[in-house]
C-alpha cells in the first residue's frame, strides 16, 4: 500500500515533500500557547519519528494525549487503522464536532 501511494503521488511531489521536511522551523516551543484539545499519536517502532520525539511534542501542548501503539511504526493509519480511527474519533468528539457541537477552539 506504502509503495502504490508513492507510486501515485509521482517522483516531483516526493522531492517537494523532502524539500518540506528539510526547511521546517522548530516550532515546539509555540505549542505551550495553544488551548485545544489534542492527540499526539505515534507507534513504537516508529524508527524515522521515535516515541522520545512525540512525548518531547506532547510535553510542550498543554493538556495533550499522548498514545503510543506498541508495536507500530511511522505509517499508523496503514498499520493499525482500526486504533488510529478510534483515537481520532474520541479526539473529535473531545471538540464536540461529531455531533455538530462547537468546534475547538482556534
């Protein structure tokens, strides 16, 4: 499945995707002024994005979830969509959004 998504996006959109991923700005630090409601997901097999560096993103979003599927690794809705869809499900009804409730705050 991992193969045939890339396949589809084509070589130009994965170069722009890493050429993304290389100019981003740390921004943790801008976390702690956020008030929502929040899920930070990862697995723990997870070898390009460790669990060290979600609990270090959820330390910095105030009142954050932190979940860590064992087990898993970086593509969590292609290895455990069942859970993933189940954390993002409760996430949402958190803001009230499933049953056309206020959205979370912005």
């Amino acid at each position: 499945a991992y193969r045939a998504m890339a396949g589809r996006i084509g070589h130009e959109r994965f170069l722009n995707q890493l050429a993304a991923q290389a100019t981003r700005v740390d921004a943790r630090d801008n976390l702690r002024s956020l008030d929502v409601p929040a899920l930070v997901l990862c697995g723990t097999a997870d070898a390009l994005c460790p669990p060290e560096f979600h609990r270090d993103i959820a330390e910095h979003l105030p009142g954050a979830e932190l979940r860590e599927l064992p087990g898993a690794g970086h593509l969590l809705p292609l290895e455990q969509p069942d859970t993933t869809a189940d954390l993002l499900n409760r996430l949402l009804r958190r803001c009230g959004t499933d049953r056309g409730g206020p959205p979370c705050p912005s």
